[in-house]
C-alpha cells in the first residue's frame, strides 16, 4: 500500500498542471444508501481535498436511487464514483467504454471482500430464512448487489423458490436502498431484508463496516434488536471508477489522492469507505466480470 502511495504520488507530481486546465469542474457521484444528507456530510471532506487538488470547483452528487449515478457516468455529468459490483456491471454493459475501475476497499483482514446480510427483528421470532416463508421481505435497490442481485440469485437456490411476490415470501418489496431496509426492518414495516457489511467485527457494533455500521453510528438502530437470518457468500467489492475521458492527469491525482486517503485523514477515510477499514488497492475489470455474468443473466 505505501509503495502504491508513493508510484502515484510522484507521478502525480511529475503531471503538468496546465492538464489540469482541461477539465472546468469535477463532480463525484454518491450512490444511495444512507440519506442524502448524510452521504454529502461524509464525502464533504472529499469533494475538499479534490477541489484544491484539481484546482477546479469539485461537487457532490447524491442522486435518489442507484441509477442516477449510473446515468450521470454514462452522460458524462458525473466523473467519479464508487459503486457497487453490480452497478459496474450495469455500466460497462450499457457501455464498455464509460468508466475506468481504479481502485476497491481494502477491509481491515486485506480482503476485498463483504456479504450480503440478512436480518430480522429479535423479537419477531424470526431466525432463519424458512421463518421468513410467508412473510414480507425487503430489499433495497434493483441496482445493488448486495441489496438485491446477489440475494435474488442465492436464496432461490436455498428455498428452491421464486423471489416473485406470493410465491415463498408473502411480498418482495423494495425500500429505496440500505439504510431504508435498515429503518423498515426495525419498524416492523418489513419482516425481514438483505443489507451489507464486511463480515468483520462485532454484530453488536453493526461489524467494521457497511450499512449496518452506518446506521449504528447515525443512532438509527441498536443491533441488539436485529438479529441476523442469512449470509451471501464473498461478493468482490464495488470499484471507485473515473470517466475513461477524462484527462489522464486528473484519474492519476485522483487515484493518488483516494490511494492516500487514510494515512492522510483517517475520519474522512471512515465516512467515504462507510465504517473501519484498510484503506485502498488496485483494481482492474477482471475482477468484476462473474458479476458481469451474473447481471447478464439476470436481464435475459
């Protein structure tokens, strides 16, 4: 990590500032989970350290769903985001030459790693994915892949079910994202949903990082009142990705400026990587194409 830090650092600065002039502004797109409010509060730190980087005013995007990220990259009025490996997939399918993967985060085990997590209310008697027959289970965003493809496809094959409505669960419904699941969960509004998390650390702590991490941290749930019904198995972290026209002296800063990002500022690392975690790796396409597939399937 710290050899990457110093490769993009100099290249960085061996980059002509002048390049730097091609581009008038930078945006950085945020895709749902938490609140709108509360994913620009996160990135804020971000957007600042990329505007004086750059030299260009640099905004925040945090469109309602998933898709207004992905829209805005394949339009070109979003330059850089992280997604999800699902949303990647959606992208490179709808065009293969919109978006660059650059970099994946690195969770505090050095995996690249997370899972989709089930969960229920304690006090519901819920506790496993046959409880949930006949009742109404959640999910976040058609674009997620924690929060809805990866689901879609593996708890069919343990129920040997459909996910459609009526079939095994009374109701698939979809909440709006994450920390909606989260929230409709612990209403009682949902019996049951699919969020995500590392897998790392301590249930009661919502683990290291994720949604459910997020939402502890917000106050929006106390762990102790959820209990967890079902586990995906490793899912591939979504990329940070930047537009492939861009400039290539602005992927370069950028990449440096994220790949520096914890050793430089670790609160702001925390709010942008959404929880405890190592910090950042290299990432290439290769890694994302079984989601690919596994998207491709899904639309036929």
């Amino acid at each position: 990590m710290k050899k990457l830090v110093a490769v993009l650092a100099a290249t960085t600065a061996l980059a002509t500032p002048a390049l730097a002039q091609e581009i008038t502004e930078f945006r950085i797109g945020i895709l749902g989970g938490e609140n709108a409010q509360d994913r620009l509060n996160s990135n804020e730190c971000l957007r600042e350290k990329a505007e004086n980087l750059l030299g260009v005013e640099t905004k925040l995007f945090a469109p309602a769903d998933y898709n207004g990220v992905i829209q805005g990259l394949l339009g070109g009025t979003i330059d850089m985001a992280w997604l999800g490996a699902s949303g990647y997939a959606k992208t490179y399918l709808s065009d293969p030459e919109a978006v660059e993967p650059i970099l994946v985060k690195v969770n505090n085990d050095g995996g690249y790693g997370y899972y989709s997590i089930g969960f229920a209310r304690k006090d519901s008697g819920i506790t496993s994915l046959a409880d949930m027959k006949g009742k109404v289970f959640g999910f976040g965003d058609p674009n997620s892949t924690s929060g809805f493809l990866i689901p879609s496809i593996e708890i069919p094959q343990e129920t040997g079910a459909t996910m459609t409505s009526g079939d095994y669960f009374a109701e698939v419904k979809f909440t709006g994202g994450h920390e909606q699941t989260i929230v409709a969960v612990g209403n009682g509004e949902v019996d049951g949903g699919v969020t995500w998390a590392d897998g790392l650390g301590a249930w009661e702590d919502g683990f290291n990082s994720g949604a459910l991490r997020k939402a502890v941290d917000a106050g929006l749930v106390d762990m102790n009142d959820l209990v967890q019904i079902w586990q995906s198995k490793p899912i591939p972290e979504g990329p940070f990705v930047v537009r492939k026209a861009l400039p290539a002296d602005v992927k370069v800063k950028m990449t440096g400026l994220l790949a520096s990002l914890k050793s430089m500022d670790e609160e702001c690392a925390y709010g942008v990587l959404q929880g405890d975690a190592k910090g950042f790796m290299p990432i290439t396409h290769e890694a994302y194409e079984v989601i690919i597939e596994a998207r491709k399937l899904k639309s036929n």
